[in-house]
C-alpha cells in the first residue's frame, strides 16, 4: 500500500501547486489600469502597498489572526459593514449576490456622512476598502465599492 503524499509538500518539491481558494488567485482579477482605480477592494490579508492609499477596514468583526498594530489601517468603519442578521443569510452565496447587494444598498442609505466620508477620501486620493472575506468577487465591499463608484460624483 502506497502512502499518499501531502499536497503542501508535493509543492515542496517542485510540482505545481493549486490555489486552495478564490482569493489566492487575486492577481488573476487585476486589471492593468488598477494602479489608477479610485477605490479598490483589498483582502485584509494581503500585505500593504504603497499603491493602497487611504486603508479602511470595512468588516463588522475584527479579522481572525489580525494584529491591530499591524494592520497599517487607517481607519476601521464596523459601520459600514452589512448587520449580522444580512451577513448570515448571505453566507457568501454567489447565488445571493443581486438580492445581497438589493439588501446592503438599503441598508447603507442610513449611513450617508460615513459614505460622503469615504467619498471624499476617494477624491483626494487612492482608497482602498479591506474585508476578510475569501471571495474577492462576491463580498460586501465589492458592494460598497460599486454603491461608491456609482455616487462618487453626487455629493
């Protein structure tokens, strides 16, 4: 009986490794006019960039495994953040995602002098908004950044 080989450790030794989710292929996503995005979404995860401007976490929850000291945020706005009640019935369902969105956006409309804030930042320079989330496609601050863009010029 042969022993099968842990797949960490085949990657160890020189064979292609598969991504384990959605987020670790992230460069797949950039664009190459990204660099000149007014706000971009950004895995809290990640490590900081000189390109991330103005860095706002955006969760309700302190991220897992996250040292506050080493977070090179600027500002933490849980505000934002969709209500628990919202977030678990979402649950990251890509198929959620248009009720999902439907949902957050009323939900935001009370929270209008943190999303002129936000906007403002936007302006002056790059604004990056951070999540934890491990889907770089269907996460609420790829909802807050569109609900964002779409208002940028109104205020």
């Amino acid at each position: 009986m042969q022993k099968r080989q842990n797949p960490s450790r085949r990657a160890k030794h020189g064979a292609p490794r598969a991504y384990s989710s959605p987020a670790c292929s992230l460069h797949e996503l950039a664009t190459p006019d990204a660099e000149q995005e007014p706000i971009q979404i950004k895995r809290i995860y990640a490590p900081a960039s000189s390109f991330d401007g103005w860095r706002v976490l955006v969760d309700r929850l302190w991220p897992r495994g996250v040292q506050r000291d080493r977070a090179a945020l600027d500002e933490w706005l849980p505000e934002v953040a969709p209500t628990t009640k919202l977030r678990q019935w979402f649950h990251h369902d890509a198929a959620r995602w248009s009720e999902f969105r439907r949902r957050y956006r009323a939900e935001l409309s009370a929270h209008g002098p943190e999303l002129l804030n936000l906007r403002v930042k936007s302006r002056a320079g790059r604004l990056t908004l951070l999540y934890a989330a491990r889907d770089p496609r269907f996460n609420h601050a790829a909802g807050l950044r569109e609900v964002l863009l779409a208002n940028r010029g109104a205020d």
